[in-house]
C-alpha cells in the first residue's frame, strides 16, 4: 500500500501489471468516465466499493480509512485483495 500526499493523505494499492493488462482491455465496457472503473473489493473481512484509477500503466485502488483502519493496514504493507470489477 502507498501513500499519497496532497492537502489531505489517500491510500492505493497499485494492481499487478497482469491484472491491470486484463482490466484494460475491457475498460471501453467498464469505464463510467475519466478511464476509473467501479469495483467492489474484499480485504480480509472487509467490503467496500471503490473505483480503479489508471495511473503509468496499472490501475490503483484507493482504499479508505474505514477499511484500513478496519484491516489494521500500513504504508509499505503488501495487501491481498479480492475485487470484482464493472460492479
């Protein structure tokens, strides 16, 4: 997980090279605008909806406090995620 810091912090996780390859071909399907696509996501046990980001190639997931607090996650924490995309 990465930190971005702007006026307020946000949290991503950026995906896998391979994962954000496939998302990208269905993108044109997925997309409601700007290139992000809506996902619900799954860390632990933990459900949140979100959208992927496209950024340098791969996609990022931001992930909000609710789930990181919940999940007990850090800056620098490598994250198992479970998405479902188009959602």
């Amino acid at each position: 997980m990465i930190e971005w810091r702007g006026p307020s912090p946000f949290y991503f996780i950026p995906m896998p090279e391979a994962a954000s390859k496939k998302i990208k071909a269905l993108a044109a399907q997925l997309t409601y605008g700007w290139g992000v696509i809506p996902v619900l996501g799954k860390i632990g046990k933990t459900d949140f909806s979100t959208a992927l980001i496209p950024k340098d190639g791969v996609y990022y997931l931001p992930i909000k406090n609710a789930v990181r607090f919940a999940e007990n996650l850090e800056v620098g924490a490598e994250v198992s995620v479970l998405i479902s995309v188009g959602s």
